[in-house]
C-alpha cells in the first residue's frame, strides 16, 4: 500500500460524476459529516483563517467564501471561533452540486451569517471574499488541473487562501478505509473515502505546487489528523 501511494491517484470520485447525485448522494454527505468529526476536518481550515487574519491586523470585520464546500459543516467551528473573538463573520458556501446545497441549507438554516450558493470555482468573482477555503477540496483535482484551481482561489480572495486537505498516508488509508465500513453502506463512502486519501498530498506535492504558483515559500504545515493546512497570502 505504501508503494501505492507514493503518487497521487487519478481515478475519479463517484462524488465528481455531476450526472449522478440524488437521495444516495445526500445520504453520503450526512456520512460524511460524521467522519469530518471523527477525523477532526474542520481544525486545519480554523489553524489557517487565524493565520491569515492575524496577518492582516485581526479585523473584527471578516468574510470567509468556502468553495466546493459540500455540507459546509466544518464552519460550525469558525463561528464558534468568530464568537469568542468578537468578530463579524460573514460565510458563504458554494458547491456544484444541488444536494450539497441543500445539505448546507438544512445544517444552517438557523443562522444568518451563513448563506449557501450553488455555483463554481472557475466563475467567482475577483476579490469575492477576505479569505477563501477549500476543504478536502483540491484533492478533486489532478496535478494539471490544481495550478489553475488554486489561482482561481486567489483571484477570489483579497486576503488570501487556506486550504485543508488530506495527507496521502498509508495509515490515512486504512483508518479511512476501516472507518467508513464501520459507519455506512454507502456506495460513495464506501468508494471515496479510501479514494479520497489516495488522491492526497505529500510535502513534495505543495512544493511542487508552490514552485508552479511562483510561490516557492508555500507554507503549508502538518496537522492532525492526517491533514494538510496550506495558507497563501497575497500580501
């Protein structure tokens, strides 16, 4: 297995067929959700949104555009993290799918600092949002298509980006391959999962990135649990 991984995979997602979805893809958010929990998704995006905040002076003004946002559950903790920070934080979720719209409609149909759009990365406007995010995101992407990808994520942001994403692991792999057969049936889970951490990333991989980007410095940094947190700036 660890042979296996030593390169990213290129196989699709059942998730990145447009054409399917319905019932069985709702369901398989709802799963997915349990296992952002169990594997703790949502603190490298938190670790990272710090990060690009406190270096543009900790406004107590903030908007965050989540891209391919699925759920958008992992930004329960930001609100939590804008609560005790006393800042006015202003979301939105955007995702292609109708299902991971309506998914993140039910989840925060409560709050008003959250707004949910179905729509795509490679039409947003420039300097849509402070920061842009992307959790569990760019692994959607091979390594011809990410470049661009995360350009159109900076062209998004005033402030910058962070990206969350899943470290290609040996050990990632079984956790996620043992967890989703513990918690669902699903066919997406069941096949993504293990896919998903397949099609993750190395060190190698961001500074490879970084060097395309004309970022050589790329900061990105290890975070439980089997995460990546990437932050560009674009100061």
């Amino acid at each position: 297995m660890s042979r296996g991984l030593r390169n990213r995979a290129s196989a699709a997602e059942l998730m990145d067929d447009f054409s399917a979805g319905g019932s069985e893809l709702r369901e398989a958010l709802r799963h997915l959700r349990r296992l952002n929990r169990i594997f703790a998704a949502s603190a490298p995006t938190v670790h990272g949104v710090k990060i690009l905040w406190a270096q543009a002076g900790k406004p107590r003004v903030l908007s965050i555009l989540d891209i391919g946002a699925g759920s958008g559950d992992v930004n329960k903790r930001l609100l939590k993290w804008a609560d005790e920070e006393r800042i006015t934080l202003a979301i939105r979720l955007v995702d292609v799918t109708e299902e991971a719209c309506e998914e993140a409609r039910l989840i925060f149909r409560d709050e008003p600092r959250v707004q949910v759009k179905r729509g795509d990365l490679f039409a947003m406007p420039a300097e849509n949002a402070d920061i842009v995010t992307g959790t569990q995101f760019l692994h959607h992407f091979d390594d011809r298509e990410l470049p661009n990808a995360v350009r159109s994520m900076l062209n998004a942001s005033r402030l910058g980006v962070v990206i969350n994403d899943i470290h290609r692991h040996w050990l990632a792999w079984a956790a996620v391959w043992l967890t989703t057969r513990l918690i669902s049936s699903n066919r997406y889970i069941l096949n993504d999962g293990p896919l998903s951490v397949a099609k993750g990333f190395r060190a190698k991989d961001w500074q490879k990135l970084g060097y395309t980007l004309g970022i050589p410095g790329l900061s990105y940094r290890w975070r439980p649990l089997f995460r990546y947190a990437v932050v560009i700036s674009k100061e």
